[in-house]
C-alpha cells in the first residue's frame, strides 16, 4: 500500500495517493477577470430573459451556460491530463464540477490525440482549453459568490480611479 502524505493548507488538507490533487486554496487563478466578465454578462442576460427573479434558479441555469472557454489554464490542465492518461484518478467528491471539466478536457485532448498522434499534449492541451466549454463548471453557490466578490471588486477599482482623477 501506497503511503499517504498530507500536505496542510489554509483552510482544508490535501492526501495525495494514486490521484489527482485540485490546487491549493488560495492559489492564484490567471484567468478570473475574463471568467468573471462572462458570468456576470451571462447572468445579466438571464435577468433580463426572466419573467420571475429567482435567483436560486437563475445561478443554476447560469452554470449550466455554455461559455467561451474552460476557465483553467494550459498548464494546469495538461497536468491533470498527463495524470489520468497514467491512470491516477480525481480526487475529493466536493470538486465534482472541476471533475467534470478535466474529464471533459481529457475526453477531447485524447480524441485529438488518437486523430492525430505526433501532437504533443501540451499541444492539444492548449487548443483544447480555449474552445468553447459546454458549461461553467462551478456550482451555483461558487457563481453566486464570485459574482458578490467581482462587484466588489469592481466597485474598489472605479473608487480608486475616481480618487485618482
């Protein structure tokens, strides 16, 4: 049997076994204020599509939205992807959305592959990050708090460019 390490971050710890580790809490995300962008737009037009505000509804018909990407980097992803071609598998059943996008990329970096079998996978990877996504992989809770967190943000940015004027 495999020893198991565990590593503490701030607020949860990691087990690594034979799976794949999610990032650490905390860990910077280089594509937020692009993913932050097109959720609000999203959610803005589903405010405007709904005859009733039920906001419980809305974020789950907002996750369920296509987008323009998958909000994970290149790098992130082919790392996850060289894990499960070896076999390793996801872990933590509270990331099931985030499993479900790697396995989604994965399907399609191994579709890419079998097609065309000299492209390296941080290749494919890369091509495959940037298409369209079926969904945004969050949960509708996560949506609803990064959506409060960007309208903050937003705020503190226009305050500081006001006061800068």
């Amino acid at each position: 049997m495999t020893p198991i390490k565990m590593l503490k971050y701030k607020y949860y710890t990691l087990k690594f076994c034979n799976f794949v580790a999610m990032k650490p809490f905390g860990a910077a995300f280089e594509y937020e204020r692009e993913r932050n962008r097109e959720l609000l737009l999203a959610f803005r037009s589903l405010l405007a599509q709904a005859k009733r505000v039920n906001t419980k509804e809305i974020f789950k018909q907002l996750v369920e939205m296509p987008c323009s990407r998958f909000w994970v980097s290149p790098e992130r992803a082919t790392q996850v992807v060289y894990r499960l071609q070896r076999g390793d598998a996801l872990n933590d059943k509270s990331y099931a959305t985030k499993k479900a996008m790697f396995m989604e990329i994965f399907q399609r970096t191994m579709r890419i592959k079998k097609r065309e079998p000299s492209r390296q996978i941080p290749d494919i990877v890369s091509e495959v990050v940037c298409q369209r996504a079926p969904r945004f992989y969050l949960t509708p809770e996560s949506a609803r708090v990064i959506l409060i967190q960007a309208k903050k943000q937003w705020k503190e940015e226009q305050q500081k460019q006001q006061h800068s004027r």
